[in-house]
C-alpha cells in the first residue's frame, strides 16, 4: 500500500490529518502532508477511511494486488 497527497486539489479539510493522524497532517497554510507513505495495520485502515472521507479528492491510497 502507498499512500500520495494532492496539495494543488487539498481545501484543508483537515479529515484525512483527523482520521489517520499517524499518516497525514497539514502544513502551516492547512494543506495535506504525508506522514507514512506505507503504512500498516490499524494506520492502514485508517488510510483508507481517509481517502473515502476527503472532500476534494487530494489523498489517494494504491492497493497492491496479490
């Protein structure tokens, strides 16, 4: 799993820093920052809600197959 932030499409929500803490955050102007490009477990499944719960569209999660 790897985990990418868009900082031209974030509005600074703040859910995805709100959601999983342990692998996003927001800068000083509010726009996301990752902080665990692949994370694991319990940080994982909160990567993914994350994802889902983004406004705009600026986080995205790959999965790997197999």
């Amino acid at each position: 799993m790897s985990v990418e932030a868009d900082q031209r499409v974030c509005v600074g929500a703040g859910l995805c820093a709100l959601t999983a803490p342990g692998v996003f955050d927001q800068d000083e102007n509010g726009l996301v920052v990752v902080l665990e490009g692949t994370p694991s477990g319990k940080a994982r499944d909160e990567a993914l809600r994350a994802e889902r719960l983004c406004p705009s569209g600026a986080v995205r999660v790959g999965r790997s197959h197999g």
